[in-house]
C-alpha cells in the first residue's frame, strides 16, 4: 500500500486499532477550561491581589515557559512514551546560552542555536533507544537526562553565568504590554496544535500514537514518528529552559528541576491520553496555565513550597482519578432516577 495513502476516521476498535481523529474534538478537553476558569474567579478570594496586574504580568512568562515545555511532554504522551529529561534538557540549554557567550565569547545566537542542537540530540539518543533498542520510555530519559546534567556540570563548572543584554532584553520584553515570552508560547503552541489538527503529517502522526500496528499496514514509518517526536520534545525543553534563563537573567544552573512534574500534570490536566492516540496541544497549553495560577495563590496565601508540590501532586492525582470515572453512566443514572418518579405517578 502507498506511503501516501490518506488516512480515514476510524474508531478504535481495540489494541492496534485506529482513533477517530474527531474526537480530539470531544467533551474530554474542555474540563481544563471550566477549571481555569474556576480558579481565577476565586483566586482573589483565596489570595486578594492574585489577579492585579502586576501578579499577572510577572506570572504569564512562567506559564509560557511551562506551557512550551509541556507541549514537548505532550507530544511524547501522544505516542503512549514519557519524558523525563526535561529538566536536564532545560538546564544544558540554558547553560549553552549564558555559559557561552559569558567564557568563551560565543555569539549569543550560535550559543542559542547550539543549546536548541543539544535538546534535539538527546531527544534523538532517547527515541533511538526507546524505538530502535526497546528500552523503556521512563529508563531510556532517565539516563539521557543524568547525561545531560553531567554536561551541565562539567560546562558550568558549579558556577551560573548571567544571560547577555540581548537574550535578556527579549525575554523580559513586552509588545503593546504583552510579555514576549507568552507571544513566543502563543506562536509556538499554535502552530504546532493547528499542524496537529490540519496537515496530513500531524494526522498521520497521531495516528501512528493511536494504533502502531494498523498505522504500520497502512505504510507510515511508525518509528521514524516516534522518534522525531523525542527529538521535538527535546527541542521545546530547550527552548523553554533558554527563554527561562533569559528572563532570571541569572539562572540557576539546574533550573529545571521544578518543572517535570508540572508538565507531566499539564499533559494529564489538559486531557492527553496517557496511553497514547488522544491528545490536544491547546488544553495542555491551558493547563500549564492553571498550574501556574495555582502556584502563585498557593505561594501568596503564604504556603510552603512543600505545599506547593503537594498541591500538584493533589491536583495531578485527582485528574487521573477523575479521568477513570465513566461519567457518561453516571449521568445516565442519575438521568433514570430523576425520570423515575415522574413516570410512577403518571402511572395509573
């Protein structure tokens, strides 16, 4: 059968099977809005101020920046794979783009180049040996990630550098008051989600997560998707921990420790199926929003940062449960029991 033929909506119909690509259209993503919502209704209840204009301002870059990471994540779900060098990945790259310039003299934008290379290169080493070697998805970024956090060290010698003017003019920046990292997320998630949704390799690309035996019959490099889906994951944790240091100007040299869970949780929040097939850029995008909301209240109520990562780990648990409730019976029941003594006095 051709490499090029179109691929038809088909539910799935059990393991291999193929997922009607109309559903990523289902009610299953629009939870994360209802809750976004929610949240920043009462969120100047829980923490007056949370919503002035200076807290969102200083929270939407940090929302930006998860949400690029996110998307990384999320592509990697969509294939039934995790990730978990993201923090390594964040951390090299932002190393290259300040360590560089500030030791070597290194233009900053071939030091921004060569942190972008670097997150690719480990996403391509992870894909390699989940897909060419079997090696599991969790084992196989374990290790690369602890690669990566050994160049860190070795580059950074301990010691964090500053980020040139220009790195960090752009990311503090703002366009007609709108912070430049969000316009940099705004374009970069876009762009992917309307790929996802409307070229014919973004459906062919889903596909191959939804059902890799039937997508094999129909002559798609399954494995050459599933790589480059690491290799693309790697490249957004670069990006994402490049446009972070910029913003601290002084960043941490292992600045992404904090953000593995939260983009595990976007993915998860934003309504992906953990298994792979079913999954919706923009919700995860949302959800690493939400995410960052609930930090910031947390944070300004005057909680710990234990509690803060309690509250993730709360919150991510309580979306997996609530992802496993079939609500579609439980509201036929209660639907049956609301008809039910209606029809018994209309009953003779």
């Amino acid at each position: 059968m051709s490499r090029h033929t179109t691929l038809p909506p088909a539910k799935r119909a059990g393991p291999g099977g193929l997922l009607d690509l109309r559903r990523l259209r289902g009610g299953r993503f629009s939870s994360i809005w209802l809750i976004t919502l929610l949240l920043f209704a009462v969120s100047p209840l829980i923490s007056p101020g949370s919503l002035s204009g200076s807290a969102v301002l200083s929270m939407l870059p940090f929302a930006a920046v998860m949400a690029i990471a996110a998307l990384g994540q999320t592509l990697v779900v969509s294939h039934g794979g995790i990730d978990l060098s993201v923090p390594g990945g964040m951390a090299l790259a932002a190393v290259l783009a300040t360590k560089l310039p500030a030791v070597s003299g290194v233009p900053i934008w071939a030091a921004v180049a060569l942190g972008l290379v670097a997150g690719a290169l480990g996403g391509l080493v992870i894909g390699i040996a989940v897909v060419r070697l079997s090696i599991a998805a969790f084992v196989a970024s374990l290790a690369v990630n602890s690669i990566l956090i050994g160049v860190v060290l070795q580059v950074s010698k301990g010691f964090p550098a500053s980020a040139g003017p220009a790195l960090s003019a752009f990311a503090v920046g703002s366009v007609a008051g709108v912070p430049n990292l969000l316009l940099v997320a705004v374009v970069v998630i876009g762009l992917a989600h309307w790929g996802i949704r409307h070229t014919v390799l973004g459906r062919r690309f889903i596909a191959v997560g939804a059902g890799r035996p039937a997508a094999r019959l129909l002559g798609l490099p399954t494995g050459s998707y599933e790589v480059g889906a690491y290799v693309v994951a790697g490249i957004c944790y670069s990006l994402a921990g490049i446009l972070l240091a910029g913003y601290l100007r002084t960043p941490d040299i292992l600045l992404g420790d904090t953000y593995l869970l939260p983009t595990i949780a976007a993915v998860v929040l934003g309504g992906s199926l953990l298994s792979g097939g079913i999954t919706n850029l923009a919700a995860t995008a949302v959800a690493a929003l939400f995410l960052t909301q609930l930090n910031q209240v947390v944070l300004a109520a005057g909680a710990s940062t234990a509690t803060q990562l309690l509250v993730q780990a709360g919150v991510l648990a309580l979306s997996v449960v609530a992802r496993g409730v079939p609500w579609n019976s439980v509201r036929a029941r209660l639907r049956g029991r609301s008809l039910k003594p209606a029809s018994t006095l209309s009953s003779p």
